[in-house]
C-alpha cells in the first residue's frame, strides 16, 4: 500500500475507534487498483461534521455543511474526510449546493459518478465494490453508476469527465453512458467555465486524446465549450497531435490554440477563463513558434524570449510536429553559447557611449546601443571594452549624417 495510505489508514482507525465505519474512496483507490501514482486521499465516513472535528484535533472546515472537513495529520499532511451523503447540484469546483447525509456506506457509494470510482477499501486494504468497478477497470470501461442519466442530471459536469477520464486512463466509454451524453449533451451549457476549463487540461494531457476528440464531437459536448461550436473540424486535427508530454499549462494551451488557428489569443484564452500569467506565456509561445516557423531557430529569439519559454515552445513545437528536424535540438546549448544573456553584461555602458558622442547625444543612442547588443549576439564584435570602442566610433562614422 502508497505510503500516503498509512497516514490515512490512522485516520481511519481514530475513527473506527470512536465507533463509527469508515473507507478510502474515490481516485485513490481506483488509481492504486491499476497501479497508477494516486493523487489526494479522500476518506467517506459515517461520522457527521460535529463528530470529526471532536475527534481530530487539528481540522479545517471546508464545507461542514457538504459534508467535508479537512483533518491534518501530526506532520501536517491534510486529508479530505466526507460524511456518506448523496448530492445534487453543483455549482463551483468541487462541492455540491445540496447535500443529504445518508447512513450507509453503500447509499453514498450508489451516488458517485462511475463504476471505477464507486469502490471502497478499507484501511487493511479489503475492496468494497458493489458496483463491479474493479470489473470495468479491467476491461478498460467507464460506466455510469445506476442509470447514467440520473447520474448526469446530479451532475452535468460528468458527462466530461466521462471523457476526460477516457482520455487519461485511455478507457472506452460503455455504450448506455455514452447514449446518454449524446442525448443530454445540452446539459453542459449550465457548468462553470472554471470546471470545464479544469476537465479539458487533463483530458488534452491524456495519452488517448485521438479517441476522445471524436467523443466530443459524436456528443456534441464541444458546442458547448468556450468558443469551440464552429470549431469542429479543427478539433478532430489535434487528434494526430500527441500533447501527453506537455508538462505546463501553458504550452498545453499554446497546442490547442495553435491547432486551432486561434487569432485573438487573449480574447479566446479569456473566455476560458485562464489566469493573465498563463495567457501571457501562451502568447510568448506562439510568438516564437511564428518566429521558429519562418526563420528557424536562431540565437536572437532565444536571447529575446529567455531560455525557459525558449524551452517550452520548442516542446510544443516537437509535440505538434515531432517528426521536424529541430526536435534533437537543445535550445539549453544555444543559450549557453550566447556570448551575453542580457543587456546588462555588455561591457561598454550608456556613459561611455555619451562620452564618445559628447554633444552629439540623442534618441539615436539607443539605436546605435540596440545594434550593439544584436551585433555582440550574432558574434560580429566582442564583448570587450577596446573592441566595443572601435565598433561605436565605427557606427557614429557611418550614421554621422543621419543625425
Ligand atoms: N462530479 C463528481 C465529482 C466527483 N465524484 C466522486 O468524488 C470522487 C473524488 O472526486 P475528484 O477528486 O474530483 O476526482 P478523482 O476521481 O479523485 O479523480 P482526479 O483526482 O483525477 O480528478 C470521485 O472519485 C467520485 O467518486 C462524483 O461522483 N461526481
């Protein structure tokens, strides 16, 4: 069992020693039944809110009244611990408006979205899996719960994370849940930009993207995502792009819009409700990507963009072309070969320009300093005091007239 689990189980066995039942659920035991890395511990327990935090000493409430307190371990590791209810409607990320606590295990089981998320372990690792989920796992299926429209009705937010999940763990979608998207795909209209934005991240990172882009569109659930409704076609090309190894939000971003033909990044980006930062970087790298598909790699733009959103755009650029012949490059060796890697290390400084110019000075010293710092890039000076001399007064002899 993940080491996680331990810090886990104790929480669970405080709480079996006040009386009351109580399992891991949810992602974590899903992910450690197929091996993957598991993400946050959630834990489901008969004990209300009250009862937690007496039992606990450190908690924070997060939504006592949904259910959920956060109880902290000694070593400050936190856990998601939930009484057993059933829910519907939700309009923010993660916590339904209205919640009923229920008194068994299986009844909050029997609410939750899909087969593979509906199993239970107990804290010595025995499964509880009323609803065969460890049974689809193996076969690779993501099904509703019950009847899948009841499920996307408590929920309309599920009929993406259907697919989402298809992506991540590359499942198929069982027929009956897939017929139910199709015929309620509208529903998604009603969902936060916020939590749609949050499912399409993880489900453009997936390894089985190519599959769930039909998905989208055979659901029409693209029609209802920022700005994609006359996007169709578009959409379907990114299926041949393989983003899996995009490591940051931005450069995923940068994919999708670039794919896309996007124009007005900000304006699109925006609508998707991206923080500024990540629209800025997405913006630097299709700047570059522009750039690299006209001229080609080049120090210059390295030098301009920096090394770390050199670095990512040159991983889009690879994850959307890879078969291009930069994509052994290592743009980290053309930056270290970059005689300065920022103006501040030219030796010869704004005084000694004035100096040599003396009452000549004007709003071409910055021109002429400009120059300077392209010809100390491409190498055709040295960035050396007697050198940087010669080539000033060279320059002032040539543009004398001008000034
Ligand atoms: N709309 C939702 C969201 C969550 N859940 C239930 O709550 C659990 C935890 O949800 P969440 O943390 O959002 O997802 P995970 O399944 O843990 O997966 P991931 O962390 O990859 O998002 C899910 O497994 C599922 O049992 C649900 O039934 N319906």
């Amino acid at each position: 069992m993940d080491k996680a689990f331990h810090q886990g189980m104790k929480i669970i066995e405080e709480l079996e020693k006040s009386g009351h039942e109580a399992y891991f659920v949810g992602g974590s035991v899903r992910d450690t039944l197929m091996n993957r890395a598991i993400g946050d511990i959630d834990i489901a327990t008969s004990a209300t809110p009250q009862d937690i935090q007496r039992i606990f000493p450190k908690t924070i409430d997060v939504g006592a009244e949904h259910g959920t307190i956060i109880v902290l371990t000694a070593e400050n590791e936190s856990f998601e611990v939930t009484t057993y209810r059933t829910e519907s409607q939700y309009s923010d990320n993660r916590r339904p408006d209205q919640v009923t606590f229920v008194k068994s295990l299986f009844e909050d089981l029997k609410r939750r979205d899909f087969t593979m998320n509906a199993i239970a372990m107990t804290k010595t690792g025995t499964i509880v899996d009323p609803f065969q989920g460890e049974k689809d796992i193996k076969r690779k299926i993501i099904r509703s719960v019950g009847i899948p429209r009841e499920r996307f009705q408590e929920d309309a937010l599920r009929m993406l994370r259907a697919i989402r999940f298809a992506s991540q763990l590359s499942f198929s979608l069982e027929s009956n849940t897939f017929l139910a998207i199709m015929n309620d795909h509208e529903r998604l209209h009603s969902i936060s930009v916020e939590r749609k934005t949050a499912e399409i991240e993880k489900l453009l990172a997936g390894i089985g993207l190519k599959y769930c882009l039909e998905l989208l569109v055979k659901t029409k659930l693209y029609k209802h995502l920022p700005e994609l409704s006359d996007k169709k076609s578009k959409l379907l090309e990114l299926s041949t792009k393989n983003l899996c190894n995009l490591n940051s939000r931005s450069a995923l971003w940068a994919a999708f819009v670039h794919v896309l033909e996007i124009e007005q990044i900000d304006d699109f980006l925006t609508s998707w409700k991206l923080p500024k930062k990540v629209i800025k970087a997405v913006e630097h790298n299709i700047a570059i990507i522009t750039n690299v598909q006209k001229y080609g790699w080049n120090k210059e733009l390295i030098y301009q963009m920096g090394l770390k959103q050199s670095i990512e755009a040159h991983e889009v650029l690879v994850a959307l072309n890879p078969d291009t012949e930069t994509s052994n490059l290592h743009i980290e060796n053309l930056y270290k070969s970059l005689p300065i890697k920022n103006k501040k290390e030219i030796v010869f400084n704004g005084h000694d320009l004035i100096k040599i110019a003396g009452e000549k000075r004007g709003k071409w010293i910055a021109e002429l300093y400009q120059d300077m710092e392209l010809a100390i890039i491409h190498g055709s000076t040295a960035n050396d005091r007697a050198v940087l001399k010669e080539w000033v007064e060279k320059w002032l002899q040539k543009y004398e007239k001008s000034y």
